[in-house]
C-alpha cells in the first residue's frame, strides 16, 4: 500500500521527459533540505480522504480526495490516479486525472494522457500534446518570501504578472 | 470502489493527426491588440495546446483560460442518450467570468459545429464578457457538411497557426457568411476578415 522507493521514480514514471532522478538535478534544481532519493507510493488499490501533507517527494496511483501540500517537493499523479484535491508542490508531474487546483513554485507538467480539470499557477507550465486541460494558466513568478523563489525561471514575465 | 463521478466525459486522449501549419493574416492583428494592455486575460475555447499558453505568455504576458468546449460538444454529440433534434442547453464554461474581464477570444472554428441557437447564446455570452477594445478572433466555413473530426490548433508564432485533427462524432458543420457572423455579434465590429481557400474565413472582431 504505502512504499517507499529510493533512488527516483517507480516503474512507468521514468519514460521520456520524466522528473528528473535525484543525481541528476535540472540547472534550475536547487537543494531541498528534505530527505534525497526517497519517493513515497500510494498504490492504486489505496483510497484516501483528507487533508494529506509530506516534507518528500509523492507518487499517487490511487484515489485521493481532499487536499495535498507537498513542501519543496516532487508530486507525481500517475497513470492510474484518480484525484480530487487542490494540491500544492514544488513540481507537480500530471500522469493520470486530476480535478483541482495546483500550485507549484517550480513546475507543473500535464504528460500526455494526463487530464487536469482545474486552476493551474507556477512559473513554468507544460502541456504534453494529448493532454486534457481545462481551467486557467497563471504562470506567475513565485512569491519572494519562499526560499526557491529566488530566481525567475522560464523567462522574464512581465511586471504585470506579478502579484 | 470510487469516491468520484466524474463530471467530463472526453477524458480519452485524442488520436491527433500529422500538423499542418497555416500562416495567418489575421492572427498579428489579435496578438496586437494584447501586448499593450495590462495584465490580459485570454480565454482559449479549443483544447489546451502547451504552445499556445506559452505563446501568450512570453509574448502579451497574458492569463490564459481554457475551457475547451469543442469537448461539451462532442459529449453531447456521442451522448447517445440524447434524441436527435432535441434542444441543447446553452454551452457553459467551467468559470463564470464577469462582464468586461476578458481581453481576448479565441474562437478557432468552435461556431461551425453549433447550431443558430447555440451559437446566439454563445456569441452573446462572449460578446459581453470582452473589455472595451478587446478581440474575439474565429474562424468560420463557408459551406456546409459533415465532418467527422475536430481540428486542434496550436499558435507557433504571431502568424504560424499548427493545425491538427482528431476524431469525433460525425455531425453537421454549419456555414456562416460575413454578414451572419455580425448578425452574431452585433456588439462586435470587424477588424480584419480574411477569405481562406479552405472555403472558411477568418475574423478578427472588436468590441469598441
């Protein structure tokens, strides 16, 4: 139900353009102070209702209902998920559907035959061909009180997209 | 056992064809019209396309919306509960916007697959929520038939449009000539209008 996996992504989420494993971080990587090579699996038979937080990177495969903040890490909605839930994250990779809103400070990936029905807000956003979305993009530079914030990525946008 | 009903019933990825890129005459003029107003909201009623939100943002730092009713539509269209000519709600987008509180539409070739009723409401509905000096730009054929597929587009560059299809439920494709289109924004004048040897035109049209 609950594993633990170390050193990168499960099975089936390290194809092409996948999150990058741990050793080899993006330019734009910087150090988490949380645990390194560590994922923790919810598996698809798993259905979960609530409030749901971690201080490490996250793979949903399973149903979950409610609402999911990750602090300065990877969540990851996989093929078979199912969720509903506004969710937080530094990097949110979409796989599978969910229905919400998402906040990433880093990134927000939406893979091919991945589906977000909901509001989407981080600096960087990318939409695979074949994904499903509906709702708004604000790709807006993090606030500067986060500690990841700190640099602009993806471009310089302009003031007006400031908040 | 499922926690949820799922609301969207198009979830299923679509079978895209190979692109093809259209340069368009018309397009400059909409991405024109953005990159001097503060703060724009576009609102995309196609199927999200991750150039197109990258597009207006770097280039009009824009707030793009997307609602994709071609997937209400083609819902309806396959509901196969539904009986043929029975009325339709009108088309719903998944956020209520406001009066004034967009800058930009992008129609692409939405209204061809409506009929006058839908496409009246709808017209109204965008009409209204379009700031003063904002844009609505669409494409509309100008015959009649039946198709059974959809075309995603996807903005490459102010006038690079990349056209892809995908399968849907064959269903009658509406035409509208210049003077209809207006009939349907009555609010709206004509910017630019562009006759396309797809037998279909393109408009850019304005609310003054």
């Amino acid at each position: 139900m609950w594993k633990r996996q170390e050193h990168g992504l499960p099975n089936g989420h390290t194809g092409s353009g996948s999150p990058t494993p741990r050793g080899t971080p993006e330019p734009n990587d910087r150090p988490t102070p949380a645990i390194h090579g560590a994922t923790v699996n919810i598996g698809q038979s798993v259905v979960m209702k609530g409030e749901l937080t971690g201080s490490e990177d996250l793979v949903i495969d399973g149903q979950v209902e409610g609402t999911i903040t990750l602090q300065n890490h990877l969540l990851t909605i996989g093929p078979s998920a199912k969720i509903k839930a506004n969710m937080s994250a530094k990097s949110v990779v979409v796989v599978g559907h969910a229905h919400g809103n998402i906040t990433a400070t880093d990134k927000i990936e939406i893979r091919e035959n991945g589906s977000v029905d909901g509001d989407i807000s981080a600096p960087r956003v990318t939409i695979a061909e074949g994904a499903h979305f509906r709702g708004s993009v604000d790709m807006q530079t993090p606030p500067p009180a986060e500690p990841a914030s700190q640099k602009t990525r993806g471009g310089n946008p302009s003031p007006t997209q400031r908040r | 056992m499922s926690l949820f009903t799922w609301s969207n019933p198009t979830l299923a990825t679509p079978a895209l064809s190979t692109a093809t890129t259209i340069r368009s005459k018309v397009f400059p003029a909409f991405v024109a019209s953005l990159v001097n107003r503060a703060g724009p909201v576009v609102l995309d009623l196609g199927p999200a396309v991750g150039t197109t939100v990258e597009f207006f943002r770097e280039r009009c730092a824009c707030k793009v919306q997307v609602e994709d009713l071609f997937a209400t539509v083609e819902a309806r269209a396959s509901d196969p509960n539904r009986e043929p000519g029975s009325p339709l709600p009108p088309l719903t987008t998944r956020q209520n916007y406001a009066p004034r509180s967009v800058d930009g539409v992008l129609c692409w070739d939405l209204f061809d697959y409506l009929n006058p009723e839908l496409a009246t409401q709808l017209a109204g509905s965008l009409s209204g929520v379009l700031r003063a000096g904002g844009v609505l730009h669409g494409r509309f054929s100008t015959i009649e038939h039946a198709v059974d597929h959809y075309t995603q587009f996807g903005v490459e560059d102010e006038d690079l449009i990349r056209c892809r299809t995908y399968p849907g439920t064959r269903t009658h494709r509406s035409a509208r000539a210049g003077r209809e289109v207006l009939k349907l924004f009555p609010r709206l004048e004509v910017v630019e209008l562009v006759l396309l040897q797809s037998q279909s035109h393109e408009m850019l049209l304005r609310r003054p």
